[in-house]
C-alpha cells in the first residue's frame, strides 16, 4: 500500500511538473516555471505568469531578451513592410492610426520625430542599413512638405499635420485646422535632425535644425505658472496664439493653448548646437537656461506637465511630458543638486495620478496616458519602465525596478505576431506602437543589459551617436560621432578591442581608451571607453 501510493505521488509530482511548465506554442519553448492561463488574455496572447508568485511574464517566452529582442523585431519589419499610400508616400507619412481601411486620420504631431529617435537606437542594435534609409526617407519627405513660409512670423518650423489626409501637405493641426503649429514638436524634430546629421553627414539636416532652433529662440518669454515660454499652439504666420479647444463647425474656441512642458527635445537640440560651437551658441545658451529655469521653477515644483497630444481638446496631464522630463534629469544630473528626489517626485506623481491598477492580478502597475484618458499604453508603460530602470542603475535605489520590469512584459502583449501594436482598447497606433516604443526598449536594455538577448551581441547604448555599425561572425565594428561610453551585450567575452587601430586594456574602473567585461550566465555585458571614434570588437 505505501509503495503504490508512493508510486500515485509520484505520478502527481509529475504532472504538477507539466502543469507548472508552460509551452509557448509560437516559440515552441518550453520554460520551466512558468504558466500560461489559458483562459487570460491580453489584447493578442494569452497571459504568461511566473510561478509561484503570478507574476506577468512576455508573451513570447519567459526569456526577457528573447522576447523585447522579437517584439522590437516584429514591430520595425511592419513598419518597413507598410503599404504605399493612394498618393505615392508610405502609409505613415499620411496617417497617425494603421487600418486595414486606411483610417481617415492625418499623422501624430510628433510622430516622425518619435521614428527618427527609435530608428536612431535601433540602427545601432542592429546594424541594418535600411533604418538608415527610412530615416533619411521620413527626414525629406516631412521637410520638404511642412515647414512655414520665410515671411510667417515663425518661419521655417515644421507643422505637425496634413489637414487634407492624402495632400501630402502638412500644413496645420488636428484640432486648430490648417496655419497652426506645435513649437514643442518642432524643437523635438530639429533635436532629430541635429542626431541625423551626425548619422549621415549631410548638413541639410543640421540647417534645418538650425532655423528651427533659431526660430523658436525668437519668440521665447520667461514663463510664468499660465504661459509656458513658448505656447502650445500658435499661427505660424500671424503669430496669434492657437487654442486647446477649436470646433471648426461653430467656430468657437476654447482656451488659449499657451501651455506645455514638453521642452526636453528643444533643451537637447540647443545643448547640442552649443556643444557643436554653432556661431548662435551664446543665443542658444540664453534659450537653453529660459527653458531649463522655467521647468525647475514651474512643472517640476506644481506637476502642471500639461499637454502633448494634438487631438485631445481642452487641458491634460500628460505621462509623456513628466517622465520624459525625468529621464532629461537623469542625463543632466550635474543640473539638478537634489536629482533623486526630483525624479522620485515625478515617478510619486505618475503613480498617483496615472498609474493604472487592472494587471495588478498578474503584479504590476502599468501608466495611463493622460488626465483626460485614463487608459493603459504600451509606449507610456514603457517609457515609465526605462526611465525606472535608468534611475536605478544611476541611484542604486531598485524599489521601482521590479514593476518596471514586468511593465515591460505587460507592453509586449499589444504587439501581434505580425507587428500589429495595438494600444488598449484602441487603435494601432503609428506613434506609441512604433517610434514611442520602441526606444523603450533599446533603453531599457541599456540600462539593465541582463534584459538584452543572451544568444546575440547587441550595441545597446552610447553616449554619443552611432554612425556606422557592422556586425560580422567574429567581429562588431562601429563609428560613434565622438568619443563615447558604449555597452554592450555579448555572447562571450572579446578576444581583443581596438579604438582608432590602438589595443584597449581592461580595467575595472572607468578610465578612458579601457573597457570592462562583466560575465553573465550567458555571455556578459562589455563597458567600453574611448575618446577615439573607430572601435573595432573582436572575438
């Protein structure tokens, strides 16, 4: 009797083994300990919990760099397989919502900008030459066709929407109709340029930034709680201020729209031109520090982040304009004594009044989109995930780090097997499905490189700009604009590294023209310094 029922327990034993194993049909894996619940879903795929704690897991794999490292694969593969549209341009050059009908909607207000910076990290992951090209195709089409006449009061800025969908004219806004431009979209578009031209040294794309940076620092103002120093909306033309509110019908409007604090694309775009020497620097600094004043004094200390969104009408706080905010200061830490609580302090907001509780059955938090939409987003989850993640590795402090990481898993589930990104309970979007999700991503891996693929080598951050990179079988060679701290994730340790055809040593602090190599179970994550540009890894 005890042997049969040790024989029963055993075959119990078994089974729970099976049970608590699960098979992902796509990949054809199986992960131990791991579970899909067959009868849970999210937007495409059924739901991946860890066991025993029942937390969220990606829905390729319970591998977190097999999955990020598919998703990102399936997302920039539809993008670059997009349709051409009834007049000649690529689907995303007309509209900002991906329909199998062709949605009637024109394109995001940032939604080229938002490629060009995914497609600028994504290059660097992969080494494929044609992000390049759909850059370059993105960057003269939207030039070509958008910007503001020499004679309008703002010339030469870009305006952020085609009011007749298939003109292949961008000539005003979603909500205020044609003549009215977003000053905010278009400094995050000359910060875009300035990152292409480093890319492809051809300095039409550094001229235009220029009178885009050049444009905006005529108009600034100091700023005060009601007027951001520059305004949301406004005529290009005739310089009279847009509104958040337009119905074309009645033609009344609602509000003037002279407030947002989506300035950290316009910061970074001066910051850069200073850093370049730009005969204009000493005007760019001024602008720089109006900006950089008013958002320490302002948003930082009232979390009034304000609007982002071209098709909303009326006021919202937006996700984007906060977090996007906390991940400038963790680049510019030397700007802000008290970083860490600054930071702190935006993520204590998000939480609070963005955070988004229906997952919390599978163990995370996961961020609405804005005050006046309170629905969960793949790109927001994301970027709240990155930025988290980036924190931690600068602080030390990794109380956000768990949620962060499972928000990551819970945002590949809108990502279908063909691409499609579908945000919650909406629309593929071309904005937070493609160009905002997918730097996420790249920069979450650079902040944690253990999330990065084990079974690849993959370049995942720099602090300058890679402007060439080749992956070859026993080698990675790459072109950074200038000398740079680069990481990277490697299947084994390299045999030798060369900057400018010089032999770097390894050390395990951070002097220059060294690099450090810390193993991982599977391979390891490689920590270069050099101030040459040629690197050359090899194995």
């Amino acid at each position: 009797m005890k042997r049969i029922n040790n024989s029963i327990l055993i075959i119990i034993f078994l089974h729970l083994i099976v049970y608590f194993s699960c098979v992902n049909r796509e990949a054809g894996n199986v992960y131990p300990g791991s579970l899909i619940l067959s009868g849970d879903t999210i937007q495409y795929h059924p739901v991946r919990i860890s066991i025993p704690d029942s937390a969220i897991l990606p829905w390729f794999s319970a591998d977190p760099g097999e999955s990020f490292d598919t998703c990102l694969m399936l997302v920039w593969n539809f993008w670059n397989k997009m349709e051409i549209d009834s007049n000649g341009l690529k689907y995303y050059m007309n509209h900002q919502v991906w329909s199998p009908d062709h949605d009637m909607r024109g394109i995001g207000g940032d939604q080229i900008s938002m490629a060009l910076s995914s497609w600028t990290l994504l290059y660097a992951y992969t080494g494929y030459p044609e992000i390049i090209d759909n850059m370059r195709y993105m960057a003269d089409t939207y030039l070509e066709r958008s910007l503001s006449g020499s004679d309008c009061k703002w010339p030469f800025i870009p305006y952020p929407y085609n009011t007749r969908v298939h003109s292949g004219i961008y000539d005003g806004d979603m909500v205020n109709g044609p003549g009215i431009t977003q000053p905010d979209k278009a400094g995050t578009f000359g910060y875009e340029l300035i990152n292409l031209y480093k890319i492809t040294g051809d300095r039409k794309y550094l001229d235009a930034a220029v009178r885009i940076a050049e444009t905006l620092s005529e108009h600034l103002i100091e700023g005060d709680s009601i007027r951001s120093p520059l305004p949301f909306r406004v005529n290009a033309c005739t310089g009279e201020p847009g509104f958040l509110s337009d119905n074309r019908r009645t033609g009344r409007k609602i509000g003037e729209a002279v407030y947002t604090s989506n300035w950290t694309g316009t910061m970074r775009l001066y910051e850069e031109l200073i850093k370049m020497g730009h005969e204009n620097s000493e005007k760019f600094r001024r602008s720089f520090d109006i900006l950089l004043n008013w958002m320490k004094k302002y948003p930082l200390r009232t979390n009034k982040w304000g609007p982002f969104f071209e098709d909303v009408p009326g006021w919202s706080d937006t996700q984007i304009n906060a977090v996007s905010f906390a991940h400038f200061i963790l680049e510019h830490r030397d700007l802000f004594p008290e970083w860490e609580n600054d930071v702190k302090g935006i993520f204590d907001w998000t939480y609070r009044e963005l955070g988004n509780h229906e997952y919390e059955k599978y163990r995370v938090t996961v961020m609405n989109e804005q005050t006046a939409y309170r629905v969960p987003g793949n790109s927001h989850s994301s970027r709240q995930a990155s930025v988290e993640l980036m924190y931690a590795a600068l602080s030390g402090d990794t109380s956000y780090t768990r949620n962060a990481i499972r928000a990551l898993n819970w945002a590949t589930y809108t990502v279908a097997s063909d691409g499609r990104n579908r945000y919650i309970r909406d629309d593929i979007w071309l904005t937070d499905g493609y160009g905002d999700y997918v730097r996420h991503y790249i920069r979450a891996m650079g902040a944690m490189p253990e999330l990065a693929p084990g079974s690849k080598n993959k370049f995942l951050k720099t602090s300058s700009v890679v402007t060439f990179i080749k992956y070859s079988p026993n080698s990675i060679s790459y072109i950074t604009f200038s000398g740079a701290y680069d990481i990277l994730r490697l299947r084994q340790k390299p045999g030798e590294i060369k900057c400018d055809g010089v032999l770097l040593q390894e050390q395990s602090n951070a002097a220059d023209n060294s690099y450090s190599w810390e193993k991982l179970t599977q391979g390891g994550i490689l920590r270069i310094r050099h101030t040459g540009k040629n690197v050359e890894v090899i194995f």
